[in-house]
C-alpha cells in the first residue's frame, strides 16, 4: 500500500480513519482558505482540493493526499468556523429551530510511478435542530466547543441534545464522509484500507 497522508489538522476527521482501520500520516495543509464559489458543494469541493494539493506538491514517490474541507449551508448563506464567540453565537441562532445542509468535500490526489490522478466529490446531510433558548446558546458557546467548528457546532460533542433530525451520512457532519470516501476509492481502484 502506498503513503496516505491527510491534508487536515481536524482530530475529527483523524479519529474517524483511525476507527476504519486505515493507515495514515497527518500533514495539516498551510493554505489560505479563500473560497471563489458561491455554490457549497463547489465551495467545499474547492477548499478540499486547495488543501490537497497544497501537501501534495510537498511529498515524493508513491502517495495519496486525501484533503478535507466542510461547510453549513443555511438560508443562502455559507457559514464556515465562526471568528470568535459573538459570531458563533449569531451563527447558532440562525440555525435553532430550523433545518440545514452541511456539505463535505474530499479531494484525492494519488502519485504512482509517473502516474497522476486527481479525484474531488462532495456529500450533503440535512440537520434539523430543536428550539434553543438564548441561554442554551451562549451556554453552549461557552464550552469553547463550537469555537472550530463549521456551523459553530460539533454533532459529536455536547451540542448532540440540540439535534432533532439528520438524513444522510452522519459521519459527514462530524468532518468526513467516510463511506463515501472508501467507495470513491474502491471505484478508483486505490487500496486505502489493510484488512
């Protein structure tokens, strides 16, 4: 099996290939984010392959770079980490009570030989959460964990009692659609998984 770095700092997204079993290195990509689109599975899909190639263009022989980027997408607006706790806390009161996207993009770059090949997608899952009084917000907000998080929240922490509904792949709002990305990769034929 060839290297496989991932492009992210996100511990997320790193426990989440550990839990499957996958072999990698981490190499947080340096890039500024600076998103062009206007549409957020291109927005996601753009940021994941400037983080991806931003390692890439680092490493030699034999590798896939796998990058990562998310996004919430709320009443046409795309809401990325929020700067400071103020920001989070407009960010949670325009999502409570309501429903909203978030979408992942994955970008993977694979050397082999002098081979090259470049493959990005995104996935999307619907989050519904229950009314949050002012209270709950800020409460939350305080915890410090919405602080790197897109949407200004983490599925997986301790905002889990303000979720209502998600349809679609769970593991995609917690930073990486993992399924996804083992199917694109079979499809592609990379090995990525040492069974």
């Amino acid at each position: 099996m060839k290297e496989i770095i991932l492009a992210s700092a996100s511990p997320r997204r790193r426990e989440l290939l550990s839990q499957a079993g996958i072999p990698f290195l981490v190499k947080p990509s340096q890039a500024e984010e600076h998103i062009t689109a206007t549409d957020p599975g291109e927005a996601v899909e753009e940021l994941s392959l400037l983080k991806c190639r931003d390692i890439y263009m680092k490493t030699k022989g034999d590798v896939l770079v796998i990058g990562a980027d998310t996004v919430v997408a709320a009443e046409g607006e795309i809401l990325g980490k929020p700067s400071g706790k103020e920001e989070a806390v407009q960010m949670l009161r325009m999502l409570q009570g309501k429903e909203h996207q978030v979408y992942t993009g994955v970008t993977l770059m694979e050397r082999e030989g002098k081979t090259e090949r470049v493959h990005t997608f995104y996935e999307k899952t619907q989050v519904c959460f229950y009314t949050m009084t002012e209270e709950e917000i800020r409460a939350y907000v305080e915890t410090g964990e919405s602080m790197d998080k897109a949407g200004a929240y983490g599925i997986q922490g301790r905002f889990a009692i303000f979720i209502k509904e998600i349809h679609g792949d769970y593991n995609n709002v917690v930073g990486l659609p993992l399924a996804r990305l083992y199917q694109e990769c079979k499809k592609l034929g990379i090995e990525i998984k040492e069974w």
